[in-house]
C-alpha cells in the first residue's frame, strides 16, 4: 500500500485536531483553496475604513474586477459580521464561475468565524479537494488488477460487495463504485481518524481470496477524482503494470 508513510504523518496530525472541527462538505479544487488562502494572508482590514456596509455596497456595485471582488469577499469573511455573513451567502448565489469557488470558501471562513464568537472556542476547518459529509471525508480509490483482461462478473461483484461490506463496517459510505477494462474505482467516505491504510488492505485481502485479482498497489486520494486517461498514465507510469 503506497498511503502507508503518508497516512502515518496524517495521523500524527489528525490527533492533534481538537473534537470542535468542521468539514468543509463542497468538492473545491486545490489550487483555488490554495490560492485564495495565500491571497487571503494579504489582506488586512482597515477598522476605519472597512466597515460591513460600505463594504457590502461595493461588492454588489457593478463594474468591479475580478482582483477587487476577491478582495472584498476575504475582507467580508474577516468581519465578525451576520450582515457580512448574509452578503457573501447572497453574493454565492449568483456569483460567476469563476469567483463562486471563491465565495464558498469566503462562506466557510466567515461561518467559523461567528460560530468561534458565539461558543468562545476557536474552530477547525478542514478543507480537501473532494470535501466530506458530517464528520466523513470523501476518498477517490482506485484498485488496478492483477489479470490482463476485465474482471469476471463474480470478481467484479465480489469487489463490489466486500467494498460496501468493509467499508459500512468502519462507519462509513460507498458512494459509487465504476469498472473499467484495467482497474475499479470507488467514492467513498470515511471518518476522519479512520484507518484508511489497513481498511483497504483488510479488503483487498478478502478480495483475493476469489482469485488474487486485485493490485497491492492502490491509489487513495481525497484531492480529486481522476480522469481514465490519468489513471491509465499512472498505471502506466507508477504501478508499472
């Protein structure tokens, strides 16, 4: 299993998270959370100047440029504000592609922000590319095969059954399952301090007993559902198949 060093650091972290987290449940790319968190370490509010009304009005002002919007919706999210709160929701609703990302996270930001006001307990936000649900993240898997042709239908079923079995036992949820010609795809969800290595391998090990059909070597991200033409270079590339 490839997550094994990975999960070992994550777990590291995870059991430094206090039990007052949220999740960020929306699927939002990484380089635009990456983006508008380094953006957002630029901004600065001017007590004087940046007032939630003013501020308000200029973001529903026509005209304004992509740079300025962004700007106004960070500084939003930095008033501890239900006003500001409600103009970003509002703005969220109608917002262009291109900014809509932008204004979720703003959302979320501003959210913390008044719930950390309201139980005088500072928030944990956790944000990945695939989201969650509740206390759950969301996880793209994907299983390669041993065999040079598609799975058999039992094989394919037995994957598919042990999947939603291993995974419901752990507290968690099978959102779809996908079979291709080289490889089977999973999105799932799972809590947040679940053992995602030694699920897998619990499963992949059951699945085996059918065949050996299944791969060691599966891919476990939450940061984005891959294309079949990404998989298939990774399976080239990575797994060597």
């Amino acid at each position: 299993m490839r997550a094994e060093d990975t999960y070992d650091s994550l777990e590291e972290v995870l059991s430094n998270i206090p039990d007052n987290y949220k999740i960020m449940e929306e699927t939002i790319d990484l380089e635009i959370q990456k983006a508008y968190f380094r953006f957002s370490k630029t901004i600065t509010i001017d007590s004087d100047k940046d007032q939630a009304a003013q501020l308000i009005r200029d973001l529903n002002e026509p005209g304004k440029s992509g740079d300025e919007l962004k700007t106004l919706l960070i500084k939003l999210a930095m008033l501890d504000s239900v006003k500001a709160y409600r103009a970003i929701e509002a703005y969220h609703q109608h917002a262009e592609p291109g900014l809509k990302e932008w204004a979720l996270l703003s959302l979320q930001q501003s959210r913390m922000l008044l719930q950390s006001t309201l139980t005088g307990q500072q928030q944990v936000f956790i944000s990945t590319g695939l989201g969650g649900k509740a206390d759950k993240l969301r996880y793209f898997l994907i299983f390669p095969y041993h065999l040079k042709d598609q799975l058999h239908s039992i094989q394919a079923k037995t994957l598919e059954d042990e999947l939603h079995f291993f995974i419901e036992r752990y507290n968690g949820e099978v959102e779809s399952v996908d079979r291709q010609e080289k490889f089977s795809t999973a999105t799932v969800l799972l809590p947040l301090r679940a053992n995602i290595p030694a699920i897998i391998q619990e499963l992949i090990d059951e699945c085996n007993q059918y065949g050996n059909f299944l791969s060691d070597d599966v891919l476990i991200t939450n940061m984005k559902k891959f294309t079949q033409e990404e998989i298939l270079k990774l399976l080239k590339n990575d797994f060597k198949k």
